[in-house]
C-alpha cells in the first residue's frame, strides 16, 4: 500500500532555492537535484518507516537523496497513512531549522 505525500509549501522554495545554487554551478546539475529530491518523495511512498526516528516525542525522521549532501525531514502519521515532508536542508544546517515547523 503507498502512503500519501504531503509537501509543505515551504518545502518546495527550499529545493527551488537549492536547485538554482546548483544550477549556477554547472548547467543541468539543478535539474539533477530535483529528480534526485523526487525520486527519494516517491521511495517515501513506497515506504516511510525505513528510517529512524529522529525525535522523542513524535514520528519524525529524515533520509538523504543518494548524491546530493541534503536531509529530507518528513513527519509519519501512520492511522492515516501520511508523510508530511517538512523540510528539505543541507546536511550541515543545524536541526533548529526543522525543529521550527514541528511548532507550528
């Protein structure tokens, strides 16, 4: 059975943001980010629960995409078979910036 994926707005900007860095850099590796991002959406799809849970109190986790040095956070509501992807970050920002949206 495959999960609904939820992408918060927020979410979407942040690989736009990413994509254009990387698109500055060498023509067409913008365009690879993003198949990358969206590759690993679809796999959370497949199935959500693969990775650790990151947080004490709630079901939040992340994975990275296989070439590029970002974390995909995403939170798992499992009654009803949802992911919500809460951030896509580079590796090396500090956890304060996912944390953040949780509050909301």
């Amino acid at each position: 059975m495959k999960w609904r994926v939820v992408i918060r707005p927020e979410v979407e900007a942040e690989v736009a943001e990413a994509a254009l860095w990387y698109e500055a850099r060498e023509v067409g590796l913008g365009a690879e980010f993003t198949e990358e991002i969206i590759k690993a959406w679809d796999a959370l799809a497949e199935n959500p629960l693969l990775h650790a849970r990151r947080h004490p109190q709630k079901n939040i986790r992340w994975r990275y995409p296989e070439r590029f040095p970002y974390r995909i956070i995403y939170e798992i509501l499992e009654i009803e078979q949802m992911v919500i992807v809460a951030a896509v970050l580079h590796a090396a920002r500090h956890d304060r910036h996912w944390q953040q949206r949780f509050l909301k």
